[in-house]
C-alpha cells in the first residue's frame, strides 16, 4: 500500500490535514455566506418580478434584474470569478482577499438561480392568500412578507436545499483565483508526491459526508414546518 | 423556412462529426500542463518560436503529474514537461523513463510586478551577490535534504512590509507543499530574497494559467513558478536575471523503446514525425 503510507505521511505526519482543515472552512464559508447572499438578492429579484402591473414600479429595475439573471446564469462561475479577480478588482482600483471575492461571487451567482426558484415559490402559492391580506388592509410589502413568502419558502426548500449542494460542491473552482479551498488542499497533496487516488477518494468522501449533512439538515427543517399543515 | 433551417442544422452536424473523427485519425496526443512552454512546444507558437510537432497535438492537463498517469493509462503518447520536474516524476510513478534529450533551451526566472522596478533591482543583486546560497538550496534539493519553509498568511494592511509570491505549488523540485508548508527551490530563494529585504514572506498557491496574470494586482509581487522567460509573458511582468537552464523532454512508457539511440532534439522529433 505504498499510495496510502505516501498519503499518511503527508495527510498525518507532516500536518497537511491542517491545510485540509482550513480549506473546508473557506468551503463552508463561501458556500453558506454565498447562498446567505443569494437568498436575500434572488428573494429581492422574485419579488420585482412577480409585483402586478398596475404597481408603478420602474420598468428600470426590471430591466436591470433581466440583465443581473441573464449574465450570471449565461456565463460560467469559472468566468465570472476570473473576471471579478482579475478583470474588476484591478480596474477599480480595490484590493479584497480572493476569499471575500469568491464569496461575493458565489452570492451574486446564487442569486440569479434562487431568484427563478423564489419566483416559482411565490407563483405556487395561491394567489388567494395575497388578495386575501390585500383585502384584510396589509400594504403588499407586508402581504407579500408576510403571508406569501413564507408559504413559498416552504414550497422551495427541497430545491433550494438543492442550490446548496450545488455551491458547496461548485466552491472546487475557487483555486482559479489562487483559494486554497478543499479541493485545492487534496490537490496539493496528490500533487507533492505524484500520488492521486488516495487523496481523489478522500476528497470525494469528504464531500459526500458534508452532502449527506444538508440533506439530513434540510430533512428536519422540512418535518418542522410540516407541523403548521391540517392534519388528514 | 423550416425546412431549409432544418437542413442547414443537419449539414452543420454532420460537419462536426465528419471533423471529430478526422481530427481524431490524424494526430496523437502529447500530454502537457496546460499554460506552461511544453504546450507551446507540442503546438507551435509563434510568439515562443516553436514551430509545433507535426503529426501530434497537445492535451492539456491541470498539472503534469496527471498528464503521466494518463499516459500510463494509454490516453496519450507522450508527455513533455520541463527536465526537472520530469526526473522527479519518474521517481515516484513506476512503468515511465525520461528521454534524456533537451528538446528546448530556456531559461528560468522570476516576473517582477512592472510597477516596481526597486524590487526588480533588488531580487537582481540578491540573485548575483548570493550565488553561493543558491547554489546551496539547489544542492539540498538535488540531495533531498532539504526543509520546507515558513510563510506567513496574506495581509493586506502591512502590503509593504510583506513580500507576496504567486506560484503554482504541483512543481516539484521547483515548487510544491510538504504537508501543511510550502517548500521547493524557488521558494527557498524567494525567502532568501525576503529575509534580504527584511520581509514576511507570503506564498499564494494558484493555477499555473493564473500565475503570470496575477502579479501586480491584489498585491501580488513576484510571480515564482519555474517560469520561462519570453517575449509574450514579458508584456505583464519584468524578468529578473534567469537563474536556472532548463529545457523540455520527452516522458515515455519505460517499456518504449524507439527512442533509444536518440542524441540530439533532432533525433527525437524524427522518430515523433516517423511514428
């Protein structure tokens, strides 16, 4: 087994798990931060879209949101990172830490997916229950805040559980604007020694358990809000 | 209308297809790391000077450790990748040999950010007023004996007391991480280079692709990544005096045999166009 000593000797003798540690928290990090900032502009973005005509909204922000979606979901995270690191922060003359850069990414990118999903949420719950509070006297902020969003979020939590997966595992592109991300940390260690499968599998594993953990996370967050439905 | 769209799309298709297969009868594959003088050398650059190898085209892959067991694997022909670090695969993958003939002459040095020609200056003199150091860092690394090296985290508020390296650490001799440190020979000059200056060293671990494009922006100073000086890099970074020779060669299964009485770059690329 001379793959796995070289891996121990590595991974346990000569401190990469240190490495390996650090970078599952710069993964978690941009991951949850990023979906954090995804959920509030892509929730923004929904409701912009699906505000009624009669509402004398500027057709600007509109637009504006059309654009914002149509970039981000139009163009590989790959790009827009290179583009963010290397193409923006330069020309405008500000200096951020790749981290903080990849998270914002991340955010912006999320947004544009969780605001197609917030809108189909808002779109499923029936259209009964805003004119209902519409009717009751709420202004539609609080309408739409209160009675509606909260339906709607509990319609989209399979998938929006789903986006996370998808940024957690997304986040093994960061190492393109030189973040040491769990990825990059395994990579390190198959590339010290030439010796790849023992590292490949351990990192796979590794995302497999954190996978595991959101589905079992977002199980118990569904059961909780199942206990507000009629019982049959 | 619909018709005629219809036909097109099918024309185009079978195009595609028709030029897939072409493409794939005509040209072997020669691994490389993507981004780094062997993919230049297997295509043909103009800006390099290569005119490409004929018959052959290049596979890019993210390091060159991969493009070797894809080469085992039988995906690819061959695999050209600087000397050094290919003595140093053939060590730890077993079934592989290097040809010991350099393909390329070039010349190894480290890119300056092009606003600060003082560092540049001063990296210059270190490099020729401390040969005997080098020398030593490259003895200890031929021998094995060497340490992996200390760096500290980026921080972006001490920038001018901090020296900060990009390098693409899958490269060893020249640069790679020993467990949770970083270490390899031009890493080892480069804090040679920081305790000169009376700098924290700070190493940033990133893709070869972005090595180069990385320096002078987000407080990037020096690009250290066995990088080979030439006209094309040089329109983002200042070269310092070069400080290794090194060349390309060619990796093959240890049980080829066709290049064995090669002596010259010549030879090899005869046995490369006769197939």
């Amino acid at each position: 087994m001379k793959a796995f000593d070289v891996f121990y000797q590595q991974f346990i003798t000569k401190g990469g798990y240190k490495t390996v540690l650090l970078g599952l928290l710069t993964t978690l990090q941009i991951a949850i931060i990023g979906l954090l900032i995804g959920i509030v502009l892509g929730t923004l973005i929904a409701v912009v879209k699906v505000i009624p005509k009669y509402k004398k909204l500027p057709k600007a922000l509109n637009a504006i949101c059309n654009v914002y979606v149509g970039f981000f979901r139009g163009t590989p995270m790959v790009v827009q990172l290179l583009i963010g690191y290397f193409v923006l922060m330069p020309a405008l003359g500000i200096s951020l830490d790749a981290v903080v850069v990849a998270t914002i990414v991340f955010g912006l990118n999320s947004g544009a997916y969780v605001s197609e999903i917030m809108r189909a949420g808002i779109q499923s719950v029936d259209v009964g229950q805003l004119e209902a509070g519409r009717a009751l006297g709420l202004p539609f902020s609080t309408a739409m805040l209160k009675i509606v969003i909260p339906q709607s979020i509990k319609n989209i939590l399979p998938t929006l559980g789903n986006e996370f997966i998808v940024l957690v595992k997304d986040t093994s592109i960061v190492s393109f604007i030189a973040v040491t991300d769990l990825t990059k940390a395994f990579r390190q260690i198959g590339d010290a020694n030439y010796e790849y499968i023992v590292p490949y599998l351990f990192l796979a594993l590794v995302y497999l358990v954190i996978v595991m953990l959101i589905t079992y996370l977002i199980k118990l967050m569904e059961r909780r809000l199942k206990r507000s439905e009629r019982k049959q | 209308m619909k018709k005629i769209i219809s036909l097109i799309l099918s024309a185009l298709m079978l195009l595609a297809g028709v030029l897939t297969l072409a493409s794939c009868s005509k040209t072997q594959k020669i691994g490389v790391q993507a981004g780094t003088t062997g993919e230049y050398f297997v295509n043909g650059d103009e800006d390099w000077g290569f005119t490409g190898i004929e018959g052959y085209q290049a596979n890019g892959y993210n390091n060159i450790g991969l493009a070797v067991k894809d080469l085992k694997a039988g995906n690819v022909k061959y695999v050209v990748a600087d000397e050094a670090p290919a003595k140093e695969i053939v060590k730890s993958i077993d079934g592989v040999k290097v040809i010991n003939v350099p393909l390329t002459e070039e010349e190894y040095a480290f890119g300056v950010d092009k606003n600060q020609p003082a560092l540049l200056a001063s990296i210059n003199s270190i490099l020729a007023n401390k040969q005997a150091d080098i020398q030593a860092i490259f003895a200890a690394y031929a021998a094995g004996t060497a340490q992996a090296i200390e760096t500290k985290a980026q921080d972006n508020s001490k920038a001018d007391q901090q020296l900060v390296v990009a390098t693409n650490a899958a490269f060893p001799p020249f640069e790679y991480k020993d467990g949770d440190k970083f270490a390899g020979i031009d890493i080892a000059i480069m804090k040679l280079v920081a305790d000169e200056l009376g700098m924290e060293l700070v190493v940033v671990d990133m893709d070869f692709e972005s090595v180069v494009t990385s320096v002078g922006k987000n407080g990037v100073d020096v690009a250290a990544a066995g990088l080979t000086v030439n006209e094309t890099r040089k329109e983002s970074v200042n070269f310092t005096t070069s400080y290794y020779n090194a060349a390309q060669v060619l990796i093959t299964l240890a049980s080829d045999t066709a290049f064995d009485n090669c002596k010259t770059a010549d030879d090899v690329l005869a046995v490369l166009a006769g197939k």
